[in-house]
C-alpha cells in the first residue's frame, strides 16, 4: 500500500488548503493516508544567523515525513500572491539539510481559496520552483471559491471541477 502525505500549505486552524489536500488524497485507492499540521511545525524565521546555531528539529521531522512518503500532495495558500510565511519558512528551513528537499518524490500540487482564482497565482510559483527543490510535479489543479465549489461532507460538490480533478488523479500511478 502506498504512503500519501498530504498537507495544507498554512497554519490556519480552519484552513480550507488542508481540507482540500485531505479530500484529494482520499480519492486515490488503496492508499495509507497521513495528513500534516504545519502548526506541528513551527520554527524561528530562518537566517543564517540563526542556522549557525543548528537547524530546528522541527524542520528533520518535516524532511523525514517527505522521506517516508511515496506521494505527496500540498495545497497552497496565497498570501498576496504567493507562499504563505509559515510553508516558506519551514522550505528555507528544510532545504537547509536538503536543497533537493522533496527527495525526488512524485506530488500533486493544489490551490484554493475564496476567491475566483482559486490560489492560480502560488500554484504556478509552486509548480516553476518545487520541481528545482526535488518534487516531481505530476499534476496541478485549482479549486475557485472555495465555499462555493466544495463541502465538508461531499468535497467538490461542482460536476466540472470534480471531473478535471478526477482525470488528473486516473493519470497519475500510484
């Protein structure tokens, strides 16, 4: 049984990233599902000043996680456009023991957010830059507002998001 590890780029208690990184990783079948909080993750902002003094065992916990798994898919936030602080802060962190911090490993890269673009603008960062950091992007899918398009107990309740969804996840062989 393959290993999923699936995460919401956010430290949001209520994040919608997470929910939609959780639901897209139970569509896979026959897959063991574990789901990140990067609240578990919190570290001080990197610098290298602060390296010197030795890299957070938060951030060797996160890498070993990435090593463990055979998949993984993230959901990002967009703040102002791009990563939030918190998933940017753990990535300078990690690469630290790793430049090539996802270690090779395949992943689906999602966005969602309120709002008609659906996260586009971090999703297309993400998907330039991870595949530089070791992730091998195998697919990318957006959900636009959010809490219009996706329920808690349904997930994507839209006929035509859950389709794209459903052909991207049939092309990827777990």
């Amino acid at each position: 049984m393959k290993k999923i590890l699936a995460f919401g780029a956010s430290t949001s208690k209520t994040s919608i990233n997470k929910q939609l990184a959780t639901y897209v990783a139970q569509q896979f079948e026959a897959a063991h599902i574990e789901v990140l909080d990067l609240n578990e993750y919190d570290m001080p902002l990197f610098s290298v000043d602060r390296e010197k003094e030795g890299i957070p065992k938060e951030a060797s916990l996160f890498y070993e996680k990435i090593g463990a798994a055979d998949f993984i898919v993230i959901s990002f936030a967009e703040h102002n456009g791009a990563y939030a602080a918190s998933f940017k802060n753990l990535l300078d962190w990690t690469s630290r023991i790793n430049a090539k911090t996802f270690q090779e490993k395949p992943m689906l890269l999602l966005a969602t957010s309120p709002g008609a673009r659906g996260g586009s603008s971090v999703l297309e960062i993400a998907n330039s830059r991870l595949p530089f950091q070791g992730g091998l992007v195998k697919g990318t899918f957006s959900l636009p507002n959010f809490y219009e398009n996706f329920d808690t107990v349904n997930g994507i309740i839209n006929t035509t998001y859950r389709e794209q969804l459903q052909v991207i996840i049939k092309g990827i062989n777990l």
